[in-house]
C-alpha cells in the first residue's frame, strides 16, 4: 500500500511539473520542440496544431508591463 502511494503521489509531481514547464513557455513565447530522438506520432501532430504567430504576438501585447 505504501509502495502504491508512493508511485501515484510521485507521478503526480512528474506530471505537473510537465504542466507549469508547458504553461510557463507558452506564456513566454517559447515553443517546446522536441529534439531529434524524440518518436512522434502523425494522426497526433494533425490534432494538436502549433500555435499561429499571430496569436503569439497577442498574447505578448496583452501582458506588457506600461
């Protein structure tokens, strides 16, 4: 049983600090590519688009400090 609580309370500190890794660049600006050993899947990359250039440019507008 402590082995299970372990495993379960250690793969959620993985999995969001994946999330704050993937919410902090978007909020910067900064794509996360993966590098060239990475495996991806094609039916995957045509769910899930990049985000246009213009809509990265609006998100920055709106965060800029006066």
């Amino acid at each position: 049983m402590i082995l299970l609580l372990w495993v379960y309370h250690a793969s959620l500190i993985l999995l969001l600090g994946a999330e704050l890794t993937q919410a902090c660049a978007y909020l910067v600006g900064q794509e996360i590519v993966p590098n060239e050993f990475a495996a991806g899947d094609p039916e995957t990359a045509k769910t899930h688009p990049r985000q246009p250039e213009r809509e990265r440019e609006l998100v920055h507008a709106g965060s800029e400090q006066p």
